[in-house]
C-alpha cells in the first residue's frame, strides 16, 4: 500500500494527465496517485514499485511518449523500465 512520503523526488504525469507518478528516494519506492484534472485532487494511492537497496535508490522518473515509466537508480548504476497502468 502507498503510505506517506518519505522524500519525494521527481514526480510525472501518464499521457492521459489522470495519473501522478513519483519516487520516493529515502524509501526506494515509485508511488502513484489517481488525478482529478477538474479539481487538481489526488485519491487512490498504490505502489508502482518497492525496489532493494541493491538495486540503488530511485532518484528520478520519466514517462516517454508511449507511456511507459522509466526510473533511473543512483549507486545502481541502472535505468528501469516499468509499465503504466494506462
């Protein structure tokens, strides 16, 4: 479940502007939120992603112009490659 920030990073949208994506370094999480685009309100809060400390922290996001969610990992040395939920 998606719980309180911890120290959120970077945030991004999904295509349709209806879901907001960000990482929470100190917690090694990619969160997501649904997005009223009438009234700018968040509800619905999951988890997209709880990555190990191996991996590296996540330490900022992107969405490309297919949708898919891109996370790149400090001190892993690594980029990943995530689906949305569009």
């Amino acid at each position: 479940t998606a719980g309180p920030a911890g120290h959120p990073n970077r945030l991004d949208w999904s295509l349709d502007h209806r879901t907001l994506y960000h990482v929470d370094s100190l917690v090694y999480s990619v969160r997501a939120y649904d997005y009223n685009v009438q009234t700018g309100g968040l509800a619905n809060p999951w988890l997209v992603c709880q990555l190990e400390p191996e991996q590296g922290m996540p330490d900022g996001l992107c969405m490309d112009t297919t949708g898919t969610l891109w996370v790149a990992c400090i001190d892993g040395g690594m980029v990943i490659r995530m689906e949305s939920r569009d």
